[in-house]
C-alpha cells in the first residue's frame, strides 16, 4: 500500500472506538515490592529518553522489564490508557529503574501521520510530555478534521504528497497547537512534510503486523519480547507488570 492511501481514512476517526478489542477488567489490589535500581547522576529514570528503531523510550534501557506499548495517537483507548496508567507507570514502575517503557507509534488513520510528525519534532526529550498533550487534547483536534466540509477533506488528499500531512495538521489546528508548546511553525513544516519519514513510519506499522501476527489493535502491550494478549487497560497490565518484576 502506498503510504498516503492512509489519508483516506483520516476521516473515519468515528469508527475508533473500534481501535481495541480487547478490554481486559482484571484487578489487582496486592502491593508490588520495587527494588530501586541506582538512577543517573542528577536526576530519576524517568529522565532518561531515547529513541529506538520503532519508537522513544523512557527509563532504564537495562532494566529487568521492558515494556513497548503499541498505541495510536488517534485511539480512544490510548487516550483512556495515559490517562488512567500512564502517571502511575512513571511515578512507580519507571522511576524505579525496573520497567523501561517504550512508546511504539501505530498508524490507525492518516490523522496519526501528522499527530506522530508534531510529537516527535523536537526530538526524544520533548516525546513524552507532546504525545501526552495530544493524547489529553485528543476529542478537539480530531473533531476539527471529522467536522470539515467534504470538500475541504477531497483537497487535502488530492494534494502532492509533500503537502497533505502539512494542511491535515493545519486543519486539526495542530501546527499552531504545537507552536505555543515549544515547536515553532518552521520547524513543524519541516518535520510534517518529510516524505522520507512518513515512509519510515508507515513501514513501522507494517512491521508491527508482521512482528506480532496476533497484534489485534490499539493499545498493546509487549513484555521482554512477548505480545499480552487480553491486555488493553490499565487494570489488566499493571498485574502482569508485577508480576514481571517479581512483585
């Protein structure tokens, strides 16, 4: 599949809600014993970022538990995972230097091209706290596109390739979101029309599929290399996450 034929699904985010099929209920309430591991000179391991081949990485890149969240920056549930796990995952199992959490970026619709490009345009150290800001403000750019004129909608994926990413993100109202969060318009054009990363990023989804043949949606949750399966929230991954560290 070329990689724009993505753009024509960038206005089908009110199917989303279908991103996860998987909505585990698993609770649990027993106490996990986190042996701290020493952090960096200066600060916590909550501080440590770097990119990966697939993604950004937050934490201790040896640590006993590596966690790589499959999510989209479209999905519902995503947006339900950071904000109900994502504080405790950092403050508890992060900070301890036992879980490392790696951030894989998956492509549901066009609109995740241009919401990936904004995020990752200052590069690893502003990853987090921009996907994080995108995943609370979520409901009011994905509506700005949902909610434009049809014809607005066949413009942009009629335009060169160089350009569509660029004018979604204007119509979603993100370039200029980006701008009052430290990421000047110059520099958003630049990442948003980079063709060569739109490429990487849409191949990185495909390996997704490929990597984990029982990947069945946003989000999911790998531990040391193996895909959780029944595993979409919060409550059904900490249990696991425990359990891994040997809580």
């Amino acid at each position: 599949m070329k990689p724009y034929a993505f753009l024509a699904c960038a206005v089908a985010v009110v199917a989303l809600a279908g991103c996860n099929k998987n909505q585990g209920n698993a609770v649990s309430n027993e106490p996990v014993k986190l042996t701290q591991v020493a952090p960096p000179p200066g600060g916590d391991w909550t501080q440590v970022v770097n990119a990966t081949a697939a993604g950004f990485m937050m934490g201790n890149p040896n640590a006993k538990v590596k966690l790589i969240e499959i999510g989209a920056l479209t999905c519902p549930h995503c947006r339900e995972f950071d904000e109900k796990g994502v504080p405790t995952l950092i403050d508890k199992y992060v900070k301890s230097g036992q879980v490392s959490w790696e951030f894989r970026p998956y492509l549901l619709h066009g609109l995740d091209l241009p919401a990936v490009l904004i995020a990752e345009c200052n590069g690893a150290n502003s990853f987090f706290p921009l996907a994080r800001a995108i995943y609370k403000d979520q409901p009011t750019w994905v509506e700005k596109v949902v909610s434009a004129p049809q014809a607005e909608q066949e413009r942009v994926q009629n335009l060169p390739p160089e350009q569509q990413f660029l004018t979604l993100a204007q119509m979603a109202g993100l370039q200029d979101w980006a701008a009052m969060r430290g990421v000047p318009q110059a520099k958003s054009r630049q990442c948003l029309t980079n063709v060569n990363r739109v490429n990487e990023l849409v191949q990185l989804s495909s390996d997704v599929n490929t990597q984990f043949p029982d990947f069945q949606g946003t989000p999911s949750f790998v531990v040391n290399g193996n895909l959780l399966k029944d595993t979409a929230t919060w409550e059904s991954l900490e249990p696991k996450l425990k359990a891994a560290v040997g809580g």
